[in-house]
C-alpha cells in the first residue's frame, strides 16, 4: 500500500520512548506502530454502535405513543407521550400549556397521568429539562420527581 500522506505532530520524550520501544518489539518502524494505533482507535469509534450519538440518558427510552394528561397549576391538557424509560419521558403537548409548563428562569413541575397498555395507570410528577416545538405541539423532555413505588414498578414492567 502506497503512503502519500505525511503527518507530523508533538508528543513528550516519554511518550516517544514508549513508542520506539513498542516498534522494537513488534519489529516495526515507528510510523508504522502509530498508524496502527491510530487506525485501530479510529475503526473502534467509527464501528461503536456509541460513534458520535453516545446515548447520555441513564436509563434506556422506549419509543411510545400513550395518550396522557398533563396537570399544569391545576388545569388538565391532553397530550401524548413518545418516549418513555425509568427517569423520564418525552411528552407532546399543545402550545397553549407551555407557558404553564416553562415559566421564565425557574422550571415548574407538573403532574402526568396515563394508562399503560400492558395495564395500570400511572401518575408521576415531572420537572421540565428540555422544550422544542413539533408539528404544531411542542415536545417537553422531562425527569421524574415524585412517584410512588407501584408507578415506578409498573412503568418497570411495561418497559422489560
């Protein structure tokens, strides 16, 4: 294989010596053990199922389409949940009750109940993390903080 690219860059003394003592062993050039490990770190990112989307959520979400009810400052707005897991949910509402939802510097809470469909409703309180609009709604990412065991056991149960 023809090389027609030269690339120079700085390291520390150590870490050149660790190197050419590598090259020694394998019976390599130092050029070549570096392209090694470069090509090797790069195929490891590029073929990670991680790649550049690392999923940050703790728990793993589930794409649902739950009609739901979101209680804001004590009025009930019909919405939908897509998406689901352990420590919360992305959830569709109508642009009327965001205000509600998202005022000024501090985040409120609000209350959501549904009904599974392997069974069982469920009411949890949510805090608001995240708000884009969507298709005329606008879609509220949001944590749980506030819901009994048995809400938790049954969101557990629908989502294995």
């Amino acid at each position: 294989m023809k090389k027609e690219i030269t690339i120079c860059f700085r390291t520390s003394e150590d870490l050149r010596n660790a190197l050419e003592a590598v090259a020694r062993g394998d019976r390599r050039s130092l050029s070549s053990v570096i392209e090694l490990i470069l090509t090797d770190h790069v195929k490891k990112n590029r073929d990670s199922p991680e790649g550049d989307q690392r999923e940050r959520r703790r728990y793993p979400r589930r794409h649902v389409a739950i009609p739901a009810y979101v209680t804001v400052h004590g009025s009930a707005h019909g919405a939908v949940i897509v998406d689901l897991s352990l420590g919360g949910m992305r959830v569709s509402v109508p642009s009327e009750c965001v205000s509600g939802i998202y005022e000024g510097p501090e985040k409120s809470h609000f209350e959501t109940s549904f009904a599974l469909p392997s069974g069982g409703t469920v009411k949890v309180v949510c805090k608001p993390e995240r708000i884009a609009p969507s298709n005329g709604n606008v879609d509220v990412g949001a944590c749980f903080v506030e819901a009994d065991f048995v809400n938790y056991q049954r969101i557990q149960q629908y989502l294995m």
